[in-house]
C-alpha cells in the first residue's frame, strides 16, 4: 500500500509527541526549524513544488527561479515516494552560506539550525540527510548547499534538490 507523506507525517509527528512527553525532552520534530523542514519535505515530496520553493531563503530565490527549481524537482524527487519523514535532531550549527551578503560569492556566516532527518521511502529504503534552515523575521528558510548553488547558477539540475 502507498501511503503518501501527507498522512505518514502527521502521525510521525504525533508519536513522536508522545514519545517525547514520556522523557521530558524536546521533540525536535516541534522545534520550529523541525516543523519548517518537514514541511519543506512534504511538499517537495509530494510534488507541491510551489510551495517547497516559497520556504527557500528569499535571497536565495535570487539564484534560482520558481520554474527552474520546480522543472529540476519533477526530475529528480520521487513525487508520492515517501512514507515517512523523522526528524532525529536539531541543532545550532551556524553555516558558510553562499549567495547571501554584499557579495553573492563570497560566503557570509549565520546564524542557523542543522536538521538532521531520517526519510523513509515507501519501499523501505532509508536515507538520512542534514539540511540547514536560517531565520529571517519570524520565519525559518531552507538553503540550497553549495553544490547546488553552482548547479543553478550555471544553468543545470543539482543531482537532488
């Protein structure tokens, strides 16, 4: 049976509230870094490329266009191929970003939170990856890695968005 992300995440996201009452630790999945990329994850997943690409840094958006970044999803995300999204931690992890600052090469530190989450496709195949989100005013943002950012700025797909 597929179950797609959208009904997987939400219950991953209530055991993992239960889970985490048992303890007294903090979910990180409810972090607001956490809840930000397990959405980003979902939507880009489950092919709602539009609204994966809203969540992208703004200046960010300054290297890739809305229709680029969504021809090279539909190309290299298995759309509707996710059961599930765990987000394992969270944490302070300031980061060398690429793009953003006076000068778009020179790579200017801030402040961030690295997630850690473990995704789970629906064939059983598991890939843990780590990802950066950076706030701006109230909100969390995805940021593109660097090798992304070269694959964008010269014209191709990254291997995987």
């Amino acid at each position: 049976m597929i179950r797609q992300v959208k009904h997987a995440a939400p219950a991953v996201l209530l055991a993992a509230l239960a889970l985490a009452g048992c303890g007294g630790d903090i979910d990180p999945a409810t972090t607001p870094a956490g809840r930000a990329q397990v959405e980003y994850l979902d939507d880009l997943y489950n092919g709602r490329f539009g609204p994966a690409y809203a969540a992208l840094h703004p200046l960010h958006k300054q290297i890739v266009s809305r229709a680029q970044f969504s021809d090279c999803a539909a190309a290299t995300i298995p759309v509707g191929q996710l059961d599930s999204i765990e987000v394992l931690d969270v944490f302070e992890d300031p980061v060398q970003v690429s793009g953003i600052g006076a000068s778009p090469r020179a790579p200017v530190e801030q402040p961030a939170k690295a997630v850690r989450v473990r995704l789970t496709s629906t064939d059983g195949k598991r890939i843990t990856d780590e990802n950066h989100e950076v706030k701006v005013g109230d909100r969390w943002y995805w940021i593109l890695n660097d090798s992304a950012i070269r694959s964008y700025t010269a014209g191709r797909c990254p291997d995987g968005a």
